[in-house]
C-alpha cells in the first residue's frame, strides 16, 4: 500500500483543553490549528473539531491515546477513548484513528522551553503543539509502514478493520 494523498487533522485530547493540528494534502508537515476548551455532554468541541474536519475535507482525524510508558492504561487514556468515540460517531464515515502518544505534551513543552517560551506563556499552545507532534509521528508511521496508523475506532458507519 502506497501513502494515502490527504489532509489529516490530529488531536490531543486534555480534560480541559484539545490541541487540533492538521496536515498539508501531500502528508509532508503537520500544523498547528487551535486550542479548543474541553465542552463535556453539549458537544462544541466535537463540533469544533468538525468545523475543521469539513473545511479541510479531511481524509481522517487522529487522536493520541496517552499510554503509560510501559504501554498500559492510565485515567487519561479512558478518558481520550470516550471522546474519540464520540467524535467517531459524529465524524462518520470519515475514519476517527488512535495512535499512541507517549511523551508527546512533555515533548511539545520541550520544544516551546527551547524556543524561549517561558511555561507561563505556554498553556495556550502547548496542546496544539502536541497535537502536532501527534499527527506528525502517524504520518510518519504511515509513510514507513504502508498501512494506515494506529487503531481504528468503530462507529455505526465504519467497517471494524484496520484495528
């Protein structure tokens, strides 16, 4: 299988905030988009995110699943499986993928540190920030790899394969 020509939008879903970055058509650079504030049961950040997604016409949205770094659940990883899977179902049938993680928000504050963003400054993007970092390593799983990145998560208009 060949790389999949399409925009991508990832995500980094926070208990109060989600990173939303997208990637350019050809797969290349992934970008940061916005910070969206974390809605709960009335939806405005699925929609958000959905604003997006339809804009870009979008081949899939990734969301990061934060893991443990012995690759067990942690009470995010709960958290971002619900809100991929609310986002699936309004998404369809556009795919909604989980894709590891690890280490991305300590990375993104990393690179915001080294670019002289003091921590104070960087609340209102290191989300994005991570977001990228995100959708960047499954473009780059996908491109090495031949095969769509991560897991695929089921909706009613999404065949379960993939996963």
């Amino acid at each position: 299988m060949t790389f999949r020509r399409g925009n991508r939008i990832g995500v980094d879903v926070g208990r109060v905030r989600i990173g939303v970055a997208r990637s350019d058509p050809d797969g290349l650079l992934a970008m940061p988009v916005e910070t969206v504030a974390r809605s709960g049961s009335t939806g405005d950040d699925v929609r958000a995110i959905l604003t997006h997604v339809v804009d870009l016409d979008a081949l899939e949205i990734i969301v990061g699943l934060p893991l443990s770094l012995s690759g067990g659940d942690t009470p995010s990883t709960a958290d971002a499986r619900e809100f991929a899977e609310r986002l699936a179902a309004a998404a369809a049938p556009r795919p909604v993928r989980l894709v590891d993680e690890r280490l991305s928000t300590v990375t993104a504050q990393g690179a915001l540190r080294a670019a002289g963003r003091p921590a104070k400054k960087q609340r209102s993007v290191v989300d994005q920030v991570a977001a990228v970092i995100i959708l960047q390593h499954a473009i780059d799983l996908e491109r090495s790899s031949g095969r769509p990145p991560g897991a695929l998560v089921p909706s009613e208009a999404t065949p379960d394969e993939g996963r």
